[in-house]
C-alpha cells in the first residue's frame, strides 16, 4: 500500500518529493480519488491541489467513500484545505493555517468572513512551465499580515490592501494589479513593493510542506472514525458510469 498526493502549484515537485515518497498526481477533479484508490492502492491519500470551474471539482462524495474504505484522508493549502474543513467531521485531516482558517471562518487579523474558495484560487497553466499563476488571495492576505508585524504598514492600511485585493477577479489577482489599483502614497507603496519583493509569504507552499511533514513524520497506522456511507442511485450511476456499464 501507498500514499497518493494530488500537488500542483502550491509546491514545487522536487521539493515534495525530498520530503515525502510517494505517488504524486496532478491537481485533483472529480472521478480521481476513486481511480487513484483502484490503481494503487493506498492507505491515504493527501489533497493539496484540484482543479475547478473548466472540470467538476473533487467529489464529497468520492471522499467519503475513500474514508469508508478505512483509507486516511489529509488536506491542506488549497483544494484540500477546503475539502478538509467541509469533511473534518467524517475523518478527513486538514493541516496548516489555511485548513484552520477555513475551519473556524475567520483568517485573523483580518477583519470579515474567511469562506470563499477564492480565497485560494489561481489561474495557472501547466506543469510544463512550471505553473505560472496568478496569485493567491490566502498568499497576500499572509504577506500583509508579515508586513503589518514588521512595522511596513500599519493595521488599517494591511486592512484597506486586503479588501483592494478581494474586490479583484481571482484570475486578475497578482501584486502588480493591487498595488497599483491600492489607495497608497507613493512612499508607502514603493516601501511595501521592495518589502514583499523580499519576504513575501506563500501561504499555501507552507501548509503544503506542513502535510507532507506530518505525513512522513507519522509513525502510527492511520484511523479513520466509523460511520455509514450511503450508496445513493446517484453514487451507483456514476460507479457504473466508470465501469462503462449502461
């Protein structure tokens, strides 16, 4: 048995891989769970990355059927973090700050609601070239916050740069965008773009690496706690689907 991991920008590969062995999958969509746990086999499966909007996202309902099968479930960063705070009642484990976030509706200091899946979205393209990808919303919030602490900006400017940063489509979202479209004094903006040119934090590379941590620290065999997976029609038409059964 083995451990499958569904990574895409939050964490460079090599990076992963010195971390954890295991099988690494791209960005996770509906059906994959169910096929990771058919081909190979493993005792847990760890979502940070998935894909959304252009394909159906990750099923609860594939989850919930892997947990069922006693396999251990872990999230963090992006689309695991998500999933992992909509399931934690079930077995599923989120890790790292954004999991938290998501968990307790709120990513302090800042003031509002922490809840949107934009929170964590980005516009990438493929492996290929590495990625290259809009900015996280969770990344910047991060990066603010550091900033505010190291005495950059102070609480209501990190607030207002926050709410600026919000209002942009996530696909648009990137520093250049926010700052420039930020009610900033020239002073403060170029002291903020040469401070984050130089400590900015990414949020998501950090619970990523945080879960693949846990995972190869873990010595104990994972436990998933009981509870009754109902097989819905729609669960049987979509196995079947699968099969190729009509």
């Amino acid at each position: 048995m083995s451990i499958c991991v569904f990574l895409g920008p939050s964490l460079p590969m090599d990076e992963a891989r010195a971390i954890l062995p295991a099988i690494y999958l791209p960005p996770v969509k509906r059906g994959d769970v169910v096929e990771a746990v058919h081909r190979h086999d493993p005792h847990t499966i760890a979502i940070v990355d998935g894909y959304f909007e252009a394909v159906p996202s990750v099923w609860h309902k594939e989850l919930l059927w892997a947990l069922d099968r006693g396999i251990a479930l872990c999230g963090a960063a992006s689309m695991g973090a998500l999933r992992a705070a909509e399931l934690s009642q079930f077995g599923m484990v989120g890790i790292g700050r954004i999991f938290e976030s998501y968990a307790s509706g709120r990513f302090g200091p800042f003031d509002g609601p922490f809840e949107d899946d934009d929170e964590v979205a980005v516009v990438h393209g493929p492996a290929e070239i590495g990625y290259a990808a809009s900015d996280a919303m969770v990344d910047m919030r991060a990066t603010l916050a550091a900033a505010r602490e190291a005495g950059i900006i102070d609480a209501q400017t990190m607030q207002d740069i926050a709410a600026t940063a919000k209002a942009i489509f996530y696909k648009r979202r990137n520093w250049a965008a926010v700052l420039e479209t930020a009610d900033l004094s020239a002073d403060t903006r170029a002291g903020l773009e040469d401070w984050i040119r130089a400590n900015r934090v990414f949020q998501k590379r950090i619970d990523a690496t945080a879960l693949l941590r846990h995972l190869a620290e873990r010595t104990d065999a994972p436990k998933v706690p009981p509870f009754r997976f109902e097989r819905t029609l729609l669960w049987e038409d979509a196995m079947a689907a699968r099969e190729g059964v009509t």
